[in-house]
C-alpha cells in the first residue's frame, strides 16, 4: 500500500543528501547550533520529513562532532521549514577531513561537476578521489540502512513501506549499496534518485573509469528523475550503450535483472509563494527604480566557470560601448557573486579573472560619479534577495550550461508588478519551459549585448505580457508540485522484497 507523505499518511520518508538541511555551527562555549540554508528543496522537503516522521541524512558542515552528540533541537523562535525536524530526525554523516577534501573538493566537483556539465577541459582524473568517493557513498548507505533498521522495527507496521529519497551527484553510488545492505538484512524499502544537475552524453560519461559504477549505481534505484527530456535520454543511451541494458525510450524505462526502473522528467520548481510573500514586504533595496532614467540589471549566481560571469561582464562592456550615450551614468550592472567551493583553484582563478574583467570595465567607463558594475561576493539573505529583484529591470541569466537554474524563477516570482525582463541562456534547464524569456548564447558577447539593450528597451506592455505567462507557469508548477510528483511516481513501485522469515 502507499500514501504519497504529501498527503496524511504514514509513509516514513527518508532523505539523503550530500549537506543536510541545515548547518550545524559551534558556537565559542562549544554549543553545537543549527545555522539555516534558504533552498527550496529545503522549503519543501523538510516539512513533509517533519510530518511523516521521516529522517534526514547528511553531511553536517564540521568535522568534530563527537560520536554521540546529538543534534540540537530547534530553538523556540525558529521560524525555518526546518524548525519542525526534531533531533532525532537529523541524521549526520561524519566525514573524516581528510576524506571530504577528496571526496568534495576531489570526486565530486573536481571530476563529476566538470564531467557532467561537459566541461572536458576542466576535468581532474584521479585514481584515489574516486576510491574515496565510493568510500564516502558507504558512509552515507550505513547510516541509511541504520535508519531503515530504526523504521522497521520501532515505527512500522507491516504494509508501510519507507521511500528512500536520495539527492544528487554526491551520492551516484549510495542508491547501490542501500540495495545490497537492505536486501542482506531483509528490510523493506522503495529507493528514489533526483539528480539536480545535467546528465551527459554518453561520450562524456565513457572517459570516466567508474562509468559503469556510477549507471549500476544509480540504476539499483526504482525511479530515477532528470530535470528536462535531454538529460533523461543521455542516461537512457548510456544505459543501453554502455552497458547493454534493454532500454525503452519511448516509456523510459531500463531493464536489469528482473526489475523495471523508471526514469522520468520532473523538473523542479520553487518556493513561488514564499519569494512573493517576500517581494511584497521587503523594503526598497535602493532608490533606482524611482528615477525614472536609471537602469538595474541584476544577476545572482554562485561563482562557478559554468555561470558565464566573465562572459556577462564582457556584454556589459559591448552594451556601453554601443550605446555609450544611452547608458553612461545611468546604468548599473549588481552582480551577486555567492562564493563557492573556496579550496578549489579552478574557482579561485575564476573568482580572481572576474575581479580583474570587472576592474577593467568600471576603469574605462567610470565617471566621478558613477561606474557601471557593482560585485557583491556574499550572498543575501532571501528578502533582501527579493526586494532586488523586485526593483531589478532586468535580470540576466545567462549561464553557460546548468542543469536548471532557479535565479530565473525567483526573478520570476518576485516581479509582483509585472514590469521586468528577463534574458535567459538557451543553455540552462529552465529555458525549457520559460519560453517568454529573451533567449540568449551566452558565448556570442555582442548578441549578448544587443539582448541586453532590447529588454531594457523593451515596452511595458510587452514585459506584463512575457512576465504574466512566466509567473503563472512556475506558480503552478512550484518546488511543491515537483516534490508531490517525484513521490507519485513511488507509489508504483514494489518494494524490496522482504524475505520470508524462518518459522
Ligand atoms: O546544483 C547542484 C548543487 O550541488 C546543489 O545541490 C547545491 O545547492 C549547489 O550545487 C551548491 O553546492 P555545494 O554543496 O558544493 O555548495
């Protein structure tokens, strides 16, 4: 039997993910405290664990939690999604230091980020990060077979069967070995895989050594989700090119042993009532949309070689270099830079050339009195982020690739009064289904550019006309619509078989 846990019901779910929903910090008198991330998977996930009793399991951000301490409860003036996770639903796994630099910084986002964004040339191979992420993956599957143990016996009655949800190219492996310990102690479960990012072709997917590791891995899942068509069918052929499996495209759907797994498209949504909630209550960042000659592009994006950052700044030159006299004095370029995966050169060489570019540009048309690009490398808290985009007339999307992007659809869910546009890259996830964008190659700087000038020239009647679509479509189709989705499709899944137990 099966009650998707988005509705009443007893399912337990259990979900795993490289990072748990929030970061536990050490305060100076070496109290462990829970420190909150904003992401939608969060804002919809952790309510529903909350209800049904479920577990988190992840990573919790330090390296010297003792064996047996316990996650902190909520403090009472919490007010997150995740306020409602007791502690013992808070699952951590521990990582050696010397293990996550591999595994992280290493494997996953020196080898897979690349490789599964197709960026070869950034690629690292190396033989010890990849033992190490398979090391990391089975630290993640004990502790989940842990929980199902827990479930089974504590909280289960016989037809409640646990959906196991696990997240992301960290843990390509996990799903695997979940099956095989599961299957060893005879507990029942149904496994779920969401990968967040692109999938590959399979020429790219084939110069990695654990290639066929990695499809198994994620294959001993019941049903596997992709954000768009493209991704779905890079997996399927390499299902069948690599290893031979019977595949049909046409129901998406891999055959191995006797099981059937389901692959299918669900792209992700996001918290839409949450960011307009917030558009509607945050004060004004900045006076800019008040004088009615100034201009404010916005773009918010981890600083990441797959977001195009240096390929923004180039277009903001062209723009001023074309239309100099429209724009010099009135025009400001706010690039929200969140800094990311620090410890890794490839993103401080970034982080260092983006200064530079941005330099450069703000030297050749600077003013006394004005200068075209402003940097902010942090990130925001998320009604300070609202209230910019709200106030932003453009945003500028335009990464070089990215599994989906959901700056455009808080952009999106933040223009309460329909008045911006929005220049999209033909290359992220959402320009599938956000077609009222402008759309843009985010390679070619002077198309960029004259991009660009159109959405900042562009009527107003033609932004309410673009921007009324775009909200109406991911109000309906939020992070809640995807979540209710993905469980839907557990609900046809037979569990693990549980072995008949000696009598
Ligand atoms: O988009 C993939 C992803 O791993 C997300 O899950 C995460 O929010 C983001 O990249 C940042 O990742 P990291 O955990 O490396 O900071």
């Amino acid at each position: 039997s099966f009650t998707n846990p988005t509705e009443e019901g007893n399912n337990s779910l259990i979900v795993v993910s490289n990072r748990l929903p929030f970061v536990l910090k050490r305060g100076s008198n070496g109290v462990l405290q829970r420190s909150h991330s904003a992401g939608g998977l969060v804002t919809a996930v952790a309510p529903v664990v909350t209800k049904c009793n479920g577990k988190w399991i992840g990573w919790p951000g330090l390296f010297d939690l003792g064996g047996h301490e316990k996650v902190p409860e909520a403090s009472d003036d919490d007010k997150s999604p995740t306020a409602g996770l007791k502690s013992n639903q808070v699952i951590p796994v521990n990582i050696p230091e010397n293990d996550f630099e591999e595994f992280y910084n290493g494997f996953c986002n020196g080898t897979l980020w690349p490789l599964f964004h197709s960026f070869s040339c950034k690629i690292t191979y190396d033989r010890n990060s990849w033992q190490t992420y398979q090391k990391v993956n089975d630290y993640f599957a004990e502790k989940t077979v842990e929980a199902l143990r827990y479930q089974q016996e504590v909280i289960l009655v016989d037809e409640e069967i646990p959906i196991v949800w696990i997240h992301d190219y960290q843990l390509l492996l996990c799903p695997a070995r979940i099956r095989e310990l599961a299957e060893d102690e005879g507990l029942s479960c149904k496994l779920g895989f969401f990968l967040h990012i692109p999938f590959p072709s399979y020429d790219m997917l084939n110069t990695l050594e654990g290639s066929e590791e990695i499809l198994y891995g994620m294959l001993a899942c019941d049903v596997i989700g992709f954000h768009i068509d493209l991704y779905s069918q890079n997996f399927l052929e390499s299902c069948l090119r690599k290893l031979g499996c019977r595949v049909d495209f046409d129901n998406k759907t891999v055959e191995i042993g006797s099981r059937v797994v389901r692959v299918r498209t669900l792209p992700i949504g996001i918290p839409f009532d949450k960011f307009e909630e917030c558009a509607k209550n945050a004060p004004k960042v900045n006076g800019q949309k008040d004088e009615k000659d100034t201009k404010l592009i916005i773009s918010v994006d981890r600083v990441d070689y797959t977001k195009g950052l240096v390929q923004k700044v180039r277009a903001i030159e062209k723009l001023l270099e074309k239309h100099r006299h429209e724009y010099a004095g009135k025009l400001t370029f706010l690039q929200i830079g969140v800094p990311s995966r620090t410890n890794i050169k490839e993103y401080q060489s970034l982080h260092n050339e983006l200064s530079r570019e941005i330099g450069r540009v703000n030297g050749k048309f600077s003013t006394a009195d004005w200068y075209p690009i402003q940097f902010m490398y942090k990130g925001l808290p998320q009604d300070e982020l609202a209230a910019y985009y709200r106030d932003s007339d453009v945003a500028l999307v335009t990464p070089l690739v990215d599994g989906m992007n959901l700056v455009a659809k808080e952009f999106v869910a933040c223009q309460i009064n329909n008045s911006g546009a929005l220049v999209l890259s033909y290359f992220a996830g959402a320009a599938e289904s956000m077609k009222e964008a402008l759309m843009v190659n985010p390679y070619e700087v002077n198309l960029l550019a004259d991009s660009l000038h159109k959405a900042l020239q562009m009527s107003s009647s033609e932004c309410q006309l673009r921007m009324e679509k775009l909200r109406a479509r991911e109000r309906k189709f939020d992070v809640h619509y995807w979540m209710s989705s993905f469980l839907e499709e557990m609900r046809f899944v037979e569990s693990i078989e549980k072995p008949k137990l000696p009598t």
